[in-house]
C-alpha cells in the first residue's frame, strides 16, 4: 500500500479562506481578535514556532505582539506580566510559549492566564471541562489531529485508537477527543512495555513523543491512519518526525508528513481559539458567531 497524504498544509489553507470570511464578519460586530504570545528565553524551535503564529496572525489582519522575556526572569517576574495582559481589555488571547527556563513552574504560570484568554486550552478549567466531556478552549494540537481525521472521512466509532505519548499539551488531550468521538483509547508512555504490541493494534495511531523516527513500519497495523506530531530537529537542519515515514507508507492507508502535516493545523486552530475566545469576551458574546471545529 502506498498511503494517503494528509497535507495539514492544504487544509490549513482552506480552514484560513473560512477565517478571513469570520474576521470581516467580526469586523462588522465590532470584535478585534488579538494574541500575545510570552516568549521566555531564545531557544530555537519556539522562536520559530512563535514567529510562524505572529505571522499567521499579521496575514489574517490580525492584532499580534510578541513579548519577548529574558531567559533568566523570575517566576514572580513572568506571573506579573501575565497579569497586566489578564487585565489588557485588547488583549484577548494569551499563550505563553513551552518549555519555561528551569527556574519557573510552568504550571503556575499556565494556572494564572485568565482562563477566558487561555487559547493553548492548558488551564485546569479548560482541561477539566474537556475532561468531563464539556470541551471550552480545546488544545490546538489536538483540535487539529481531530479536524484532519474528520476531513479523511475516518470513522471513529469503535476505532482502536493508540496515543503514544501522555503530554498535557497532546497525548492526554487527543485521547479525551478520541474517546469522546467513540474511540477505544489506549494512551502509551515511556513506560509501556512492549510498545509495538499496542502499535500494531491501531486503527488511529497518534505519536506524540519527540523522538525522531521511533515508530517504524512494522509498528504500524496495514491500513491504519497515522497522525505524526513529532516535529525534530536533525543535526542536518532537516526536520523529521516521530514515524519513519518511509516504511510506514508502505503500510498506512494515511499518513500525515512533516512538516506539512500537523504543524500548520496546529496554527490554524490557534487562530480559530483565539477568535471564539474574542468572541466570548465581547459585550455581546454572541455565541451563534462562534467558529465551530
Ligand atoms: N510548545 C510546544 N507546543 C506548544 C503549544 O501548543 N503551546 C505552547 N504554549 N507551547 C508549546
């Protein structure tokens, strides 16, 4: 079999001619989307992630600032600021980009975004309610991974669904949405004992782990759809992910590449949080404006 390309790439496109429509309409009602993103530090991969969502931002015509923070502030420091752009009635979306230097916890500074402006969807409130089933602010990653399954036609009711990886910002929240579409979730760690076992199995398998090239083709079940969200760095300047994509387009019905694959839908869906969140904070918050992904 040679699989299927999911290219997030060309559906990111689209998703954004449906945004440029919604942001004229909000527009016309008066709301005026925008986005800071907290930049602690220089390490390189945020840099350019932060710089490709500022850009996505200015080509929608949309409000976006960078706040670019030295590497060895403080935790008191960092929670200051996010205070001051909890209490910014412009700003209306807030992300504050991961890893934080080693000094700070990052939890207490995600635990301190107004949860209204949380557009990462990480505060307890957004991740309780997807928890219990009542999804508000959803993780951009995993809202993406879920919006490409559905433009596949793949049909998850009763689907084995394999996680690998059981981060905040991806593993634990794509197996809620999983389930919730009728999945059956196993969610694999670094502890799983025999990994291929539970690959193997998958009919929807989702690696999200950060090691280059880690599941290979015979990890993969004939015909399953493989959502590769590894994104690494090569000692090269190439980027790969965390399948080995040639081996397992031999045996995946569908496979998304990277890059091109998650990574501009995980974009996309930032700027669709960010809109319902301006939306939501509006005077009116006028829920029949809002994107439904
Ligand atoms: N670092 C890697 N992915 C993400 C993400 O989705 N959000 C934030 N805030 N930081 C990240």
């Amino acid at each position: 079999m040679n699989a299927t390309l999911i290219d997030g790439k060309e559906l990111s496109a689209r998703i954004t001619e449906q945004l440029k429509t919604k942001v004229s309409e909000l527009q016309a009602h008066g709301i005026a989307p925008s986005l800071s993103v907290v930049l602690v530090g220089d390490d390189a991969a945020s840099q350019v992630y932060v710089k490709n969502k500022d850009k996505k931002f200015k080509d929608l015509g949309l409000a976006s600032e960078i706040v670019r923070l030295p590497k060895d502030i403080t935790e008191a420091e960092l929670l200051q600021k996010i205070q001051a752009l909890n209490e910014d009635p412009k700003v209306k979306g807030i992300l504050v980009q991961l890893p934080l230097p080693s000094q700070i916890e990052a939890d207490k500074v995600i635990q301190a975004i107004d949860p209204r402006k949380d557009v990462d969807g990480f505060h307890e409130q957004n991740a309780g309610a997807l928890m219990n089933g009542q999804p508000r602010v959803v993780p951009c990653t995993p809202l993406g991974i879920m919006y490409m399954l559905q433009d596949q036609g793949v049909n998850l009711r009763g689907a084995e669904a394999v996680v690998v990886g059981a981060s905040n910002i991806v593993g634990k929240p794509i197996a809620l949405l999983l389930q919730k579409a009728g999945a059956t979730v196993t969610i694999c760690n670094s502890k799983t004992r025999n990994l291929k076992a539970h690959t193997q199995r998958a009919d929807v398998l989702v690696v999200a782990v950060g090691k280059p090239e880690m599941i290979k083709g015979d990890m993969i079940k004939a015909g399953a759809v493989v959502i590769d969200v590894g994104i690494n760095r090569m000692a090269d300047g190439k980027l790969k992910g965390d399948v080995e994509f040639e081996s397992a387009r031999q045996v995946a019905k569908a496979i998304t590449p990277v890059p091109g694959g998650v990574g501009p839908m995980t974009i996309a869906m930032l700027v669709v949080n960010t809109i319902n969140a301006s939306i939501l904070q509006s005077p009116e918050a006028d829920t029949s404006l809002l994107l439904k992904f």
